[in-house]
C-alpha cells in the first residue's frame, strides 16, 4: 500500500467513524479542493453526515455555480447558511462596503458577521463537525490534530485531510473525477470571499492569496478561533 493509499484509507475509517458514532454531524464545506474531496468521499459513500456551506453574500461567481455543481453531480443539495441582513446592513452603514481593508479588526468584524455568527447557527444540535483543513495550509495550522475537543461548540472537530499534501489532494480530484472550482486553474489554490481572495504567482504559499494585505499569523477568518487564539487546546485521540 503506498503512503497515499494508507492516508486515504484512513480518511474514509475516520469519515465512517463520524457517521457511525457522532450523529448528528455536519461538515463546513466551502467548495475548494480540499472539500470537494470530502464531499467525494461523503456522498459517494451515502455516509450519515450532512453538508452545509456559509453563503457570506460575498462569494465568488464560480464558487456559487459549485453549488449546482454538487447537486447535478452527486444529487444532493448542500444546505446554505447565510449572515443575518440587519447586522449586514449595520456593518455597511457604519464601516463602509469594503471596510475589511482598513485593519485587521475590522475584517475579523466582517467575518464574524458573515462566516461566524452563521456557523453557530449551523453547528447548534450537531455532535461533531468536520473540516477540510491541512497542516499544509498555513501557518496557523501546523498543529491541527485529525480530532479535537472543540469546547467552545461543546463537540468534537475533525479534520480528516490534516495530514494530506496538496498533491494528495489533486491526485484525489483527478483519479476520481472530482468536480472543483474553476478558480483553481486560474491560480487560486486557497478560495475565500471575492474581495479577499487573489489568484497567488508560482512559489507563494497556498494561502497567500487569502487576506493578502495582512501578517502571516493574523489569517483566520474565526472560524477556527476563540478568544483570539486558535482552536488546538486538546487533541481527542
């Protein structure tokens, strides 16, 4: 068995586990690469985990079309989460359209707007919650653990990919044929919203195209932190 095999098969023994001993689970997709191999993997295998996505209002054009994408390929609806409008429009009309550029504050503000507050929504009632995150990813992730205690949702995270390499990944898509955003053949390895998104030049880090104008170390969206500091308190293996 190669190192890849052995990576995947214990990928598919972690998603069956979740099925089987965490429902009801969810798995954060937001239609990059990595979470359309899980996708993949999910649906293909009718596994007992329900897929949502955070519909930020900010989202690129291709991104949307992954949508109907899943749905003619696997048919299956991923179910949306969208930020609440008011707290939107009060953002807007206080900070500006754009003010995410302005300091890091005030993008951490925007997300937890629109990927935060509605990820709570989605998580609320579920015992466990998988991601697409790698090690490989950043910076920020060089720690991530395949499970964690999430305390701050009071269930468990899991991160089945967190040891796969971006090639592991592609040769996934590949072999399989895996649909994926089209924005990752015009050098966007890493997709967040439109505004805070830009394709990377050869040799950049996978994520350098996300929150381009900031450190390294400040790019998070909050998703994965709480108080300020990321979630990697306690391993659960």
């Amino acid at each position: 068995m190669s190192d890849f095999d052995a990576r995947l098969a214990a990928t598919k023994a972690t998603l069956e586990e979740i099925a089987a001993e965490f429902t009801p689970a969810v798995f954060a997709s937001s239609l990059a690469a990595e979470d359309m191999v899980l996708t993949d993997l999910i649906l293909r295998n009718k596994l007992n985990i329900s897929i949502f996505s955070l519909e930020t209002g900010r989202l690129h054009a291709e991104t949307l079309g992954m949508l109907d994408t899943v749905k003619n390929t696997y048919g299956t609806a991923i179910t949306l989460f969208k930020p609440e409008t008011a707290a939107v429009d009060a953002y807007v009309q206080q900070h500006g359209l754009n003010a995410f550029y302005d300091s890091v504050e005030m993008r951490k503000e925007c997300c937890r707007i629109r990927k935060v507050e509605p990820l709570n929504r989605a998580l609320a009632g579920n015992k466990a919650w998988v991601t697409g995150q790698r090690r490989a990813q950043a910076a920020t992730r060089t720690e991530l653990e395949v499970q964690e205690e999430d305390a701050a949702h009071a269930m468990q995270k899991f991160n089945p990919l967190a040891d796969w390499s971006e090639e592991d990944v592609w040769h996934y898509i590949r072999s399989n044929q895996v649909p994926y955003n089209p924005l990752h053949d015009k050098g966007y390895p890493s997709i967040g919203c439109e505004p805070c998104t830009r394709a990377i030049q050869p040799g950049e880090d996978v994520r350098a195209g996300r929150w381009w104008w900031e450190n390294p170390e400040s790019k998070e969206c909050g998703l994965h932190v709480v108080d300020g500091k990321l979630i990697r308190i306690k391993s659960a293996s």
